[in-house]
C-alpha cells in the first residue's frame, strides 16, 4: 500500500492492489496519518467482501463518453434518448466537475451546481448524472458507492390554455398552429410525440376516435374520442387522402417538428398579449383538469390521456371552487333570528 500526494492537490491519495486489482482514491485528508488510517480501513474493507474493481475509476468527463456510447445502441424510447443527451450537454458545460473522478463526486459537490432556466431543466441534467452513476457502480463496476442525487423541486405548470386564450391566439395564429391549438385542447394529446406524427389511417372516422400509438399502453395504442370541431379540422386536413401525415412537413416523407410551430407560438403569444408562462402544453393540461372537474373519473382520464402513474394524473386535478360554489348555493336561505339585521348605534337612536 502507498500513501502519496498529487502535484497540485492537497490531499493524499492511496494506491492498494486487492485480488490483483488496482485501487487509487482520495483520502480527502491533508494529515498523513489520518490518511494513512483511512486508507487501511479502506484496504480492509475491500478484502472483507466487496468485489474487486474490474478497471481504474474513470473521471466524470470519461464516463460521460461511455454513457453517450451506451446510449446509441441501448434499447430505450427515443424522447428518452435525447432527454439524456441533453443531459449530457449541460453536464459537459461543468469543466470543473468533469475533471473529477467518479469517487470524488461528492454529494455537497452535486447540490453545489447551477444549472440554466428551470428546475426542470437542472434535473435533466441531475437525472443523467445519476443514472451515470448507476452504469459505472452496477454494470460497468468501477466505483463502489454513489452519492446521493438531490432533485430540485419543480414547479407544477397550473396556467391553462382555456377558451378565453384560445380565442386571443387563434386572433392572431398562423397555420398550423392554429389547428394545432384546438386539437391539443380538444383531443388532450401531446404535441411533438403524438399530434405532429398523427398518420390518417390512425383516424378512426366511422367511430369519432384517434388512435394514438402509445408504448406505455399495453395494446401499444390508446383511443380518444374526438369532438365535432378537432373532426371537422381533421376532415379538412385529410381531403381524400387516406394515407401518410396529418401534418406532413415540406420535407417529402416527413411530418412537421417543434421548430416551426414553436416559432409560430411565440409569435402569438406576443401578438396575444398573454404571459411567457402560457406554452403550448398548457392545451393539454387545461384538457386533463377540464376532463376530471366534469367527469370525476380519474381513471378515464388516465386511460384517454396516456398516465400509468396515478402521482402524474394528479396534476391535472385542479378542482377550483365551482364544486365548493355548488355546495353552498345549494343550502336554503333562512329567516327570522333578526339574521341580516344591523343593530343601530347610540347616536342613529337618538337622531
């Protein structure tokens, strides 16, 4: 076993073979005889049980291009894929974190990192970091521990795209965003993963019902019922066509992306007058808290709208005081009791 400093670290490191593997860490000591102790008590460990490393630990920025490696061939969903590859991105603009191995990575480290934008956008980055950690411990076995991984609390979105700012940006909208608006808000779909890739022959006329093709459903798919004016939209849409993309882009074969309709959002939005925090997702939340106030079936609303998870669906539960209202207006008035009488004051007596 060595004992021995890094050139520009103040800290000692320890250098153990066990079963043959090499073991080099920080002993996060700048006293060479806690360092000394740390790193037996680490020794002893390693031969009382825990499996040898199968390679030296690697630095984050090198695991990072290991993970993106695993990540173009393993087998995930493809929104999946890029929200680590985003991931990955944020995490690559930490020059100070990168150059770090692994098992240096310390908790305090990780709650330490400031992210742009959101809290959403922070654990995007965090999640990646995490499941990063979870490849090198349990599959690529280079590190023994990982830290503990705080998420940021996110804001749940309750703005709504309701009938009022519906009208205020179909003013204004162009094509297709205007279409698009109405559908989200009538169909309750999401935008880029299950409105712009909609094929006519998922378009069930004879039974008012779009068939979304959904992984997350058992069938593989989930119908949703379609109102008279989302199917008045489609029928025009399609013409006579009865193959190829509801919305298909002007690059042959291609459906339209985010890009241009959310150039088009913004526009609107502008123009609208109405607050930066109104996105376009909002149809979709406004559609799932309309749905539940008026049915009271959350399972329905799970079903139509693609939830597995009750905590998700919840968040388009936002019952607002008409039901409260309802309740109260329904009591009867009263009389008698002098209620709604007020008494007079001393002075109003005696004038």
């Amino acid at each position: 076993m060595e004992i021995y400093k890094r050139p520009g670290s103040p800290y000692y490191y320890y250098d153990v073979r066990v079963r043959g593997r090499r073991r080099r860490k920080s002993t996060k000591e700048t006293n060479w005889q806690r360092a000394h102790d740390l790193a037996w008590i680490a020794l002893a460990n390693s031969r009382q049980g825990k499996k040898p490393l199968s390679e030296k630990v690697p630095t984050l920025r090198a695991a990072a291009t290991r993970f993106e490696t695993w990540l173009e061939t393993a087998r995930i969903e493809p929104n999946s894929r890029r929200y680590y590859e985003n991931g990955l991105r944020l995490l690559r603009a930490k020059e100070d974190l990168l150059d770090m191995f692994l098992d240096e990575i310390s908790t305090d480290q990780i709650d330490a990192l400031a992210f742009p934008k959101s809290a959403s956008n922070a654990n995007n980055a965090l999640r990646t970091l995490r499941r990063i950690f979870q490849k090198a411990k349990k599959d690529w076995k280079v590190i023994y521990e990982t830290p503990t991984i705080n998420l940021l609390e996110e804001r749940e979105r309750t703005m709504l795209l309701d009938e009022a700012a519906e009208e205020q940006m179909l003013a204004v909208a162009q094509q297709p965003l205007a279409d698009i608006i109405v559908l989200m808000r009538d169909l309750g779909v999401r935008n880029s993963k299950e409105l712009y890739p909609l094929q006519i022959e998922h378009i069930d006329w004879r039974k008012h019902l779009v068939r979304i093709q959904d992984s997350k459903t058992k069938a593989g798919e989930r119908r949703v019922p379609m109102s008279p004016r989302a199917e008045e939209i489609l029928r025009k849409r399609c013409g006579d066509r009865k193959t190829d993309w509801v919305f298909p882009s002007s690059r042959k074969g291609k459906h339209i992306t985010s890009g241009l309709v959310s150039k088009q959002w913004l526009r609107a939005r502008k123009a609208a007058g109405l607050p930066k925090d109104l996105v376009l997702y909002c149809a979709r939340h406004d559609y799932g808290t309309t749905m539940v106030e008026e049915t009271g079936n959350l399972k329905a609303v799970m079903e139509v709208m693609g939830h597995v998870d009750v905590k998700t669906a919840m968040k388009y539960h936002h019952p607002g005081l008409r039901v409260i209202s309802d309740v109260v207006r329904a009591r009867k008035p009263v009389s008698g009791h002098n209620l709604g009488t007020v008494p007079q004051t001393s002075t109003q007596a005696s004038a």
